[in-house]
C-alpha cells in the first residue's frame, strides 16, 4: 500500500503573519512599504518568508486592490526585436526607461506586427498608460490603445491634437538639409524613403501618395524636400521617390539600386533615415560611385554607425524624446489641455556631400 505523502501547504500573508505574531499589514509592508518598518523587522520577516516559502504579495491582486499595474506600456507597432535592433528606436527605450526609472515603475513592451490588426495585446496589457512610438494615423492599434481609459502620450506620429505629444519639426528639418544639398548646386536627385502607410509597397511613389501618407513623419520629411527643390526650381512630381516597407539597410541599397535604375545621372540621393542611406552608399559603392565625389548621399537621425562614416544628416534627440515622452505621461499635475513638446535637431554637415561633378567631368568608375 502505497504511503500518502505529506505536501506542505504554501504559506500565505495570514499564516506568516501568524508565524511571525504581527499583522498581515505588518507582512505587506515589509515588501511594498520597506521604510515603514525597522532594518531589524523587516530582515526577520522576510527570512522567515524565505523558511517558509512564501513568495510575497500576488502582484495581480495588489493591482486589483490598488487598481494601479505599476507600468507603462509602450506601443511598438513593429515586431518585438525591431526595439532592440533599429537604432533610433534604441535610444528612445532607453530615454523612456530611464524616465520609468526615476518614477519607479516598469516599463511593458506592447509589439504590435504591423501586418496585422489583431488589438489584443492593447487590450490585455496591464498598464497605467501607454506612450505610442511612431505609428500611422489609421492603425487599429492605435485606436485601441485611446480606447482605454488611461494617459497616452505620442512620440513622433500621428499628431493627433487630442493627446499630449513629443516630436520635432521633420518638415522644417528636412527643408533644411535640402537647403544644403541645393546651396552645393544639386537639383538632380532621387529619393529613398521609410514606409508611408500600412500597405506593403517596395517601389516608386507618386506626389498624390507622398501627400496622403499616413506616417506623418515622413509625410512632413518629403514635404519639406518638396517644397526646397521647388523653390529652387525643380518640379517635384519628376523626382523618383522610391518607397520601403521594411526599415533596413538592405531597404536602403534596393531603393538606391532602383532609382539609380531610373536616372543614373542623379548626383545626390537623399534619404529620409540613416538606416537607408547607410545602405544606399553600399549600393553605390557596388556600381563603383564614389561617395560624395560622384555621388552626394544624405540621411536622417544621427546615429552612431552614421557618424563613424562621416554622413551629412540631420540629428535628433532620441533619448530625449524617449525621456520627454516618459516624463509627460508620468506626470500627475493636473492638465486642462493636451500638452506638446518639440525638441531641437541639428543639421549635421559630413563627409557625404559635395558639388555635384561638372558635366565635363566623366564619372570615376575603377577601383
């Protein structure tokens, strides 16, 4: 006959609390509240949690009792290793995380693939609110997230009017850098930009889709672009701008390659991230085009790989955003109306970009 084996029980609140002859607030504190009770308490309550294997307060029923999660959730609608792959992205979790920091709270990411429109993981995510990191103004996602009846703050895009907000100025940025490109005598460019909706489109775009986008970001990049090449005379509906979905490298060399493809005599491809003009100067490398003296290449962003190459850029604070993003949804002031914060960039002037070569000069094509 087999013998009946004795299971101990888990310990609970009460019973440790009975064990120790406090009360259970007593217990609870010593978890939640450590500065209301002596080094002393607290160090004999939680050795005698550790003897008898309890594992502390059920943080799901803390959250009920308090109707508070204890985290911010931040709404990628990427894949989850974008947020840890795509540079600027990066800087901005760190910016949010060291603001959840100083308010300790945790921080949940909310992935969102961006071909799909499955909501469910807004509405499972248990958060005090969400901060929205550049989505189009027509995601699903998005509209799930202003739904709930928490704080929201948007960084970037879209830029709704109704909630508060942390960006910058990509139109007037943007103008800008073409200021440049066109002070050094470019008007024959091609353009390489991120994606302007959530349809899948790799290829050219035309002035009526560049003037609907639902990225306002890049919506506002090209628009700056356009209006700068059209004060200088060029007549912008003639410039090929090449669409990416996916937000790589890679992108950015199959973008370069299709609209050198379509005009190889562009002396300047303007790119509206680094990512993509990183790859746009490997394809250029490929077809033996010096960068900058055959060929000027500009992005935008300023990051790290960026710099080591010398690129001509626009930087923007991506951790500050991240911080200022932060710090404006965890704000407890009373708000009568949707605050924005915009922040400075800097046109950054590299190795990247030079005149144009003279029609005289014959392009360098050997090693």
């Amino acid at each position: 006959m087999a013998r009946s084996m004795h299971v101990r029980r888990p310990a609970t609140l009460a019973s440790l609390a009975a064990e120790l002859g406090v009360s259970r607030t007593t217990v609870s504190n010593a978890y939640n509240r450590p500065d209301q009770l002596s080094p002393e308490l607290r160090r004999r309550v939680l050795d005698t949690a550790r003897r008898l294997g309890y594992p502390g307060p059920d943080p799901v029923a803390r959250s009920l009792r308090t109707r508070k999660a204890g985290a911010v959730g931040l709404l990628l609608t990427e894949n989850l290793s974008y947020a840890f792959r795509d540079p600027a992205a990066i800087g901005f979790l760190e910016g949010l995380a060291l603001a959840c920091e100083d308010a300790g709270t945790g921080l949940l990411l909310v992935p969102a693939n961006p071909e799909r429109e499955d909501v469910a993981s807004v509405h499972r995510a248990g958060v005090d609110g969400f901060v929205v990191y550049s989505v189009p103004d027509d995601d699903p996602h998005l509209a799930a997230v202003l739904e709930r009846p928490v704080p929201t703050v948007v960084c970037d895009q879209p830029d709704l009017g109704t909630v508060d907000r942390v960006g910058i100025d990509d139109r007037g940025a943007m103008y800008e850098l073409a200021r440049h490109l066109i002070s050094l005598g470019h008007r024959r460019v091609g353009v390489v930009c991120m994606r302007l909706a959530r349809d899948r489109n790799d290829g050219f775009v035309t002035p009526d889709r560049q003037h609907a986008a639902h990225f306002h970001v890049q919506r506002n990049r090209l628009s700056g672009l356009a209006e700068a090449f059209s004060e200088a005379g060029v007549d912008w509906s003639q410039v090929p701008v090449v669409e990416r979905f996916d937000h790589n490298t890679a992108s950015g060399a199959s973008g370069a390659a299709q609209v050198l493809d379509r005009d190889p005599q562009i002396t300047a491809l303007i790119c509206t991230s680094d990512v993509l003009a990183l790859g746009a100067m490997t394809e250029a490398a490929r077809r033996g085009l010096r960068v900058p003296h055959d060929i000027s290449v500009t992005g935008f962003d300023g990051i790290r790989a960026g710099e080591e190459v010398g690129l001509t850029t626009v930087r923007q604070p991506v951790l500050e955003k991240g911080r200022a993003a932060g710090k404006l949804l965890l704000d407890t002031n009373e708000r009568t109306r949707p605050r924005s914060v915009n922040l400075a960039t800097e046109l950054l002037i590299g190795k990247t970009s030079a005149a144009p070569r003279g029609g005289a000069e014959e392009r360098w094509f050997g090693p």
